[in-house]
C-alpha cells in the first residue's frame, strides 16, 4: 500500500484518477495549483486506486493524504 500526500498548500485543480483504476509509477493523479503553478502529484507505485480522498476545488495542506494505491 502506498499513500500519496500533498507536499505543499495548494487548491485541487484537476482530478485526473478515479478510485478503481489502475496506475504505474509516475501516472499523474492529480494536479494542483499554486501561485498560478500547475503542480502534479504523480502515483510513486503500480497499483489500484482504493482510495481518493480530493475534489476539485478542495484546498489541500501540507501532508494531507490525495490517495492510496493498492
């Protein structure tokens, strides 16, 4: 198991993944916006998407968890 968490405050701008689908290692999950910079949060393991724990338009802190990989 694998969770992703956010590294920086920032809002949610785009959504790429649903829960149940199937990522490799540097699939992009989400993207994040942050003083005008798209930041995107990548999957770090093979795996299924059990969990996706955003919306767009939520604001993520530091350490808040984007999702888990299975």
């Amino acid at each position: 198991m694998a969770e992703v968490r956010a590294e920086m405050v920032a809002n949610v701008w785009k959504v790429v993944v649903a829960e149940g689908d199937q990522v490799v290692d540097g699939d992009e999950l989400v993207i994040l916006e942050s003083m005008k910079m798209e930041i995107p949060v990548v999957a770090d393991a093979d795996g299924t998407i059990t969990a996706l724990k955003v919306a767009e338009g939520d604001v993520v802190q530091e350490g808040d968890l984007i999702a888990v990989i299975e």
